[in-house]
C-alpha cells in the first residue's frame, strides 16, 4: 500500500483505504470510486480535461469526469455526494470559468493537489467577435466579456498543448514512480498538437472570407491564432439569446464580409442559428466547441472532432 495517497477526512477518519481514492475509470460522476488498484485517482471537470489526463496518465491513472456526456458545462452544479467525492481524488484537474459552482466546489473539496488549467497558459478577453474591427465591436467585447477571461482555451491547440505540459508536471509530480511514462506520454502529446496547429494554419491560410457566424463565442482563441474573424450570435453564455440589433447587425456582416454558413453546435440549441439563417439566406453547419463528446459528435475525441472542425470551417470559408 502507497501510504503517500491516503487523504483522510473527518468523514473517513481511521477508516481511510486506498480503495476510496482509486475512483473507478468512467466518463460520469455517478459511479463509485474505489478499485484499490493502485492508479492515481484523477477527477477532471469536464471533456477537455479528461482528455489530458487520459493521454498522458494512461493505464496509470483512474479518471472521473465531473460531466456527463451530453450534458452543457456551462451550468454544471454537483450534488452533495459529487462534492464529497472531490476530497477523496489524488489530483483535480478543472478550468476555471466554466461552471461557478463547480469552482467553489473543487475550491473547497480539500483534494490533496488541485490543478487550475487556466493557469498554465496566457488567458485573454475576447467577446462576440475577435480580431477585426467592425463597426460597434468595441461594446459587445465589452459586454461579453465583463464576467472575466475567455475560458475556451482547449479550442487554440498551441494553447491546449501548453496546459498539456503543465498537467503531465501535475501528475509526475502526485505520482513520481510513473513520472518517465508521464513525461514521455506529454511529449507525443504535445507532438499531436503541433500537427493539429500545422493543419489549420496551412488549411486556413487562403480562403475567400475570414469571418465566420457561431451561436457560442467559444472560437475567439481559435479565431485569433489563425487570423480568422468570429461573430457570435451570443456570447460567451450558449444560451443567452441575442438583442435584435444584434441580429440586425449580423446580417449586416455577412453580406458585407460574404458570410456563406452560421455555425451551431451539438451541445446547445440550434433554433436561433436557423432562425438567422433562413432570414439571410446562409447554410448552417456544426462548429463543435468540444465541451463534450456525445453520438453526434463528428469524431470520438478531441483530435477527430478538431479536424472535422477545420473542415467545417475550410468549407465556409472558401478555402484554396
């Protein structure tokens, strides 16, 4: 028995085993932890998270996601049970941002190694739109992002591949004896990362049109990396409903910029996006912001879902 992985806490005090930390490998909260097979226990916020610590832990490591499939991020509360269980995990690997609730949970779980994703990368403002200047962008940048930094750093891979490195750090760290599989397994990685970066840079560097519409402004790390222009119907928030200036707006932009497509994705409703496209006479198509994978996903996991995105976007951009 690792006596170094044994966490007691008022509930389990005397009676703590190591079959309370291994938390079982599942993508749903609502199995029990507890194998006892010696793996880090690692419980990960939501997709983006779990897909770190399944790449670079491997066998050695026991995931629980805190998300289940299907389910929007953005308002994820826990239950009293789902909380206690965060004190019994080895390791916490969350992005702040994405669910206020579940940031006060993982803060005051008393888990022995909490990992913050937003803080190992550079973290930016963005609103309904990111990196160009039309008319009025000023105000809604402003207004979509009052509540803080844009969370969806997971959709700018340089970016991804940066919290990378300081996860595989994470788990060499809570787990020294696996550290070489860690480090060797964040390196291959990191090497996928920077092949995904190649392919949307080559694949979107001459295309008739910049600007792409989106129902969620999860794209603006995207948009920015690539030199690309997002317009979001909402903002940061899936679900929040445009003014109708807003609306007015966005048709404005597509024909002045050639918009062909407004993107929805798998995760939220797509009534508004059709709505606004059958009035201005665009397709709609999937840009997925990978915060979870479901059946409808175009791809099994982030790699495959990320390249179905360029395609999506080499397509309505008018890519050469």
């Amino acid at each position: 028995m690792n006596v170094r992985r044994l966490i007691p806490t008022a509930a389990t005090a005397g009676a703590v085993t190591l079959g309370l930390l291994a938390l079982s490998a599942c993508s749903s909260s609502d199995t029990a932890g507890g194998k006892g097979d010696g793996r880090l226990a690692v419980t990960a916020s939501f997709y983006p998270m779990q897909f770190l610590v399944q790449q670079i832990g491997g066998d050695h490591v026991s995931v629980t996601t805190l998300t289940k499939p299907g389910t929007e991020p953005h308002d994820l509360e826990l239950s009293p049970r789902e909380t206690a269980r965060l004190s019994q995990a080895d390791v916490v690997l969350y992005l702040k941002g994405i669910a206020p609730a579940v940031d006060d949970a993982i803060g005051q779980s008393g888990a022995r190694q909490i990992v913050d994703a937003t803080s190992l990368t550079t973290m930016e403002r963005h609103g309904t739109e990111a990196g160009h200047g039309h008319e009025g962008d000023d105000d809604h940048g402003d207004e979509e992002s009052a509540g803080g930094n844009d969370p969806h750093i997971w959709l700018d891979p340089v970016k991804y591949a940066e919290v990378a490195k300081g996860v595989g750090a994470a788990l060499e760290k809570a787990d020294p004896d696996h550290a070489a599989t860690y480090r060797t397994n964040t390196g291959t990685l990191v090497g996928k990362l920077g092949a995904l970066d190649t392919a949307f840079e080559q694949g979107l560097a001459h295309t008739t049109t910049r600007t792409f519409i989106t129902t969620h402004a999860a794209f603006g790390y995207l948009a920015e990396r690539y030199g690309l222009e997002q317009e979001a119907i909402a903002g940061v928030d899936p679900e929040a409903e445009p003014s109708p200036a807003r609306v007015k707006e966005l048709g404005t932009i597509a024909r002045q910029d050639k918009v062909s497509t407004v993107f929805f994705e798998t995760l939220a409703s797509d009534r508004t996006a059709k709505t606004i496209a059958g009035d201005t006479g665009l397709r709609t198509d999937v840009l997925d912001p990978l915060e979870g994978i479901t059946a409808k996903s175009k791809g099994s996991d982030y790699l495959q879902v990320m390249k179905a995105n360029l395609a999506a976007l080499r397509n309505a951009l008018g890519a050469k």
